[in-house]
C-alpha cells in the first residue's frame, strides 16, 4: 500500500491523515475482538482453582522454654472458581495449629486466617512447616516455619546491692531507693520482701509483683533509728527466681542532733576612726554541731555599725562556716560600744558579738622637727646639709603636694611629690647650703599640703666664708748615716697605712705638705734613703689637725 501512496506534499499530508486515523479505529476493534474472545473462551472452560498462603514462610525467632508465641497465615482463593479445603496439617516439633475447620470451601477470591503456635520444649532451633490440602490446582500449599527455643532463666537483680545511711537523726529517718530488675528471660514473681535490723523496713511494691523479662521495680528501703548507735541489717527479696532469696545488706548510725553556732572573735575592737571614713572587720559564723542549722536574722544596734555579707536565710550544714562583715562607720566624734546579734536555729541562738570604737573628728596637721636650721661657717664651694622631719600628727591621711626653697644656696630634696602621710606617719626631708660667695644668708623651707596649719615653714641661715689654704710643715733630725735623701709618708688614721706624698727624694730635713684639708687629721712618717736605694724604717709618727675655716 505505501507504494501505491500519492508523492506530491498535499496528497501525502492527507492520506497520512487517514491512516492515522484508520491505525486508531483498527486497533479499537482489535481490542474489543480479544476482549470478545476472552470472554467467550471463559464462558467455555473449566473454572480456574488457585489457592495462596500469605506469608509463606514462619520465622518466630527465640522463644522462651515454657511458653509459647503465635503467627498467622492468610489462606486466599486466588481463582475464579471454588476451593475446597480437605486437610490441613502441621510439622516439626513444638510447631502446632490453632483451630481451623476443615472441609470448608472458599469462593472466588475468599479468605481465611489459620493460626500457627510455636512451644518450645528444649533450647533448641526448631523447624517445621504447614501443609494444606485442597482440590486447588497447585495444592498443597506449604508454609515453612522455623524459631529457636531458648532455656529459661529466672534471675533478679538488684541495684544497689548495698546501703548505706550513714549518720540519721534518732526520731527522724532517711529512705533511699533500690531497683529491682527481672536479668532472665522468663517472668518473676516476688512474693515476698522481709527487712531485718532496728529501724529498718521496706515498701513501694504490691505483692504479690510479676516482673517480665527485662522489668524492673523500684523498692523503697527507710531508715528511721529510735536510738543512737551503728546498726546493721538486711532486706531479703523472696521470688522464684534461682538465685532467690536476693540479699541487700543495710547499715546506718543513729545520732542525737546538736545545733550549735559559735562565732569568731567574739568581740571587735576598731579603736579610732575618722568621722566620715569607716572600718571594717570580719566574722567567722560556725556550725559547730551535728546537724544542719539555719540562721534567720543578723541585728545590728549602735550608731554607727552596720553588718553584711550574708544572704538569708542561710543553711549551714555540720562544720561549715561563713563571714559575716561587720563596719564601723562613725558619723560624730566620741566612743561607742555595740553588738551584732545572729539568730538561728541552734539552741545557744542568738550568737552575740560585742563591738566597739571611738569616732574622731578628723584633724590634717603637718609638724616639721626642728623648725630651723642654722648651718654655720660654710666654705664656699663646699656645702653643708641638715635633715628636717615632716609628720602628720592630725588623724587623717595627709597629702604634700609642694616644697619651696629661698634663700641663696639653699636647697630641698628627698621627697618625692605629691606624697601623702598617714595619720602619724613622718618623711625625711633634706636642706643643703652650698654658698658661692662669702656672707650671712636666711632663707626658709616651705612645704605645702592640705593641712589645717599649711604651709609649715623651716627658716634656715648660714655663711660663706672664703676657704683658706692650710698645710702642714714636717722636719726631722737628720739622719746620722750617709744618704741620698729622705721620703715623707701620710695616713688619715694611726698607725696607717701610708701614702708617699714626694715624688723625688727630699734632700733636706723638711717638708710642706700643701694638699691638706680643713678640719681633717693626718698622720705623717719619714725613712731615709741611701745611695744604692736601701730604705730605712718608719720614723715616729707625728699627726697634724687642720682647723676648719
């Protein structure tokens, strides 16, 4: 037919069209002939029987020794005609059928569920399968099973295995709690819990109390002493489990409580504070019994104290301390006495601390010692120096922020400024003359602070006076041996050591020694010298003081 198809584009373009459209009406009445004949063929034949098992295989995975677990299977007619069902049976040891009735007949697409039971009598793997008998045509239809039987175990644990109250106040008690867990893979049942020991018991758990595997319960165990004292004792868990009875040992102490709080110092002594400033010391509150305590309230009375430091209400348990700090602010001059009162729950509460100080009207007064300084006769060129002791004598911290010189040749060092004095505190300040022309000259230190009595002056006074040239004239016996000359030697103590003050032999019996200074004391020798350079001993010694100027 193609070959037959017009070539030119219009005719194509049409007669493609047709066959298209002829392709589509084609392949609906091929449809309809299969669907025809379908029909028509199964008008005519045998009914179809087909039966499914869904699933068709079993896998109950482990299973306690003693018990037993159930699966079920889904038996559906999956023809179109009816089945019938004849037989139904089951393999392997430990695998059995829940009740199912046979015959029975199921319809075109009808179901029915068969239940399938697995106990396993030893630990062991376990395999078996179902088999159904019918007039299907794929009968029988077999469903595989297999699963593991587990041994049992019966076994109860306990967390803690022990405890301990430690101390516990008689007349009042203390629980903690134990869990109990089923470790086996079988339940356990607690029939019974028994306590031993004074003062000791058990509750928590309704008896009697099935765990299943893997289970735990919580069993709560009290201490409640009626004397003091170390007791001991036990809880004993009955179940049927193997390892029954299950054991926990118990201990405690029983005490009588003691609330006690003591304080450290129990007095305060600030002596003498500045009006306007303040003091402050600290308290060590300590628990000193047995038992926690709680203190409730820190009063203050006087003028002038105030207390802090403590948030309340506050838990001290036994031998814990803390620090209370107590201020002492005066606020007018004069002495003052006072307490602190912390009330609690000790039996010796309140606690009381005595305080006292003394308020001081704040004084600033600087004192210079000596107030003048007279540095005599001083050579010019040379100098002189005197100290000065500047001390505040007020009550407060004091400040020098200056010091000032006048005077020709005066001069101030040894303070480092600003400097501030302590109530009673005192620094050295130096004064230096150091004239450069000869005459009388006055002058004054001023030091200046913020001192009621500021600025303290030190008047000074003093002379220049032109040095004058000294020395001093040796001479000896001559020597009664024949020598080349004579050397002079000079120590500043007795006895020496000396110094030789010639550069060359003196030849005569004499000598000036012009290197002396005023107001020193030198101390001289001789030796005589022959011609080969042989020295004699030292001479007697002889001493010269130099007057000052």
């Amino acid at each position: 037919m193609r070959s037959a198809e017009p070539r030119d584009d219009n005719s194509q373009r049409v007669f493609a069209t047709w066959r298209r459209r002829d392709r589509v009406v084609a392949m609906a009445l091929l449809t309809a002939t299969v669907l025809a004949s379908c029909a028509v063929a199964n008008a005519g034949g045998p009914p179809k029987k087909q039966l499914s098992a869904n699933p068709s295989s079993l896998s109950f995975g482990n299973i306690s020794v003693g018990n037993q677990a159930t699966q079920t299977v889904t038996l559906t007619n999956t023809g179109n005609g009816s089945v019938r069902l004849s037989q139904v049976g089951v393999s392997g040891a430990g695998f059995s059928l829940g009740p199912f009735t046979v015959p029975q007949t199921l319809t075109a697409g009808q179901s029915a569920r068969m239940t399938v039971v697995i106990a396993p009598t030893s630990g062991d793997s376990m395999t078996g399968s179902v088999t159904v008998v019918s007039d299907a045509t794929n009968s029988p239809a077999t469903v595989t099973l297999s699963g593991i039987g587990v041994s049992t175990t019966l076994q109860l644990s306990a967390s803690p295995t022990s405890l301990s109250f430690s101390t516990v106040n008689v007349g009042s008690s203390s629980s903690q709690n134990v869990t109990l867990s089923n470790t086996g893979n079988s339940s356990v049942t607690i029939s019974q819990v028994n306590t031993s020991g004074p003062g000791f018991s058990a509750s928590g758990l309704t008896l009697p109390l099935t765990l299943a595997a893997g289970q735990g319960a919580s069993l709560s165990v009290v201490f409640a002493p009626a004397a003091t004292g170390s007791v001991t004792g036990s809880v004993s868990v009955v179940s049927n489990a193997t390892n029954s009875p299950l054991t926990m040992a118990l201990s405690g102490t029983g005490f009588v409580a003691t609330f006690l709080l003591s304080a450290s110092p129990t007095s305060l002594g600030f002596g003498n504070v500045a009006v306007g400033s303040s003091g402050t010391q600290a308290v060590m509150l300590t628990n000193g019994g047995n038992s926690s305590l709680a203190i409730s309230q820190v009063n203050v009375s006087g003028a002038g104290f105030s207390a802090s430091g403590l948030t309340l209400p506050l838990t001290l348990t036994a031998g814990q301390s803390t620090a209370l700090s107590v201020q002492f602010a005066p606020q007018a001059g004069g002495g003052v006495t006072d307490s602190v009162s912390v009330v609690s729950s000790a039996t010796n509460s309140p606690a009381t601390i005595s305080l006292s100080g003394s308020g001081v009207v704040t004084t600033f007064l600087l004192s210079a010692n000596p107030t003048s300084l007279g540095f005599g006769n001083v050579a010019v060129g040379s100098s002189s120096t005197q100290t000065v002791m500047l001390t505040n004598s007020g009550s407060s911290s004091l400040p020098i922020s200056q010091v000032h010189v006048s005077g020709a040749g005066f001069s101030a060092s040894g303070l480092t400024l600003p400097l501030t004095l302590t109530a009673g505190q005192g620094t050295s300040l130096t004064t230096l003359f150091a004239p450069t022309t000869a005459g009388s000259v006055t002058g004054s230190v001023t030091v200046v602070s913020n001192a009621t009595n500021s600025p303290a002056t030190i008047s000074l006074a003093g002379s220049g006076v032109q040095p004058i040239a000294h020395s001093a004239t040796l001479s000896w016996t001559a020597s009664t041996s024949v020598v080349a000359g004579y050397n002079v030697y000079r120590g500043t103590t007795f006895g020496g050591p000396y110094a030789k003050l010639n550069t060359s032999l003196v030849s005569t019996v004499s000598y000036t020694d012009s290197t002396v200074q005023a107001g020193l004391t030198y101390f001289y020798v001789a030796t005589a010298v022959d011609s080969i350079g042989d020295e004699s001993i030292f001479s007697n010694e002889v001493l010269a003081t130099i007057p000052t100027p």
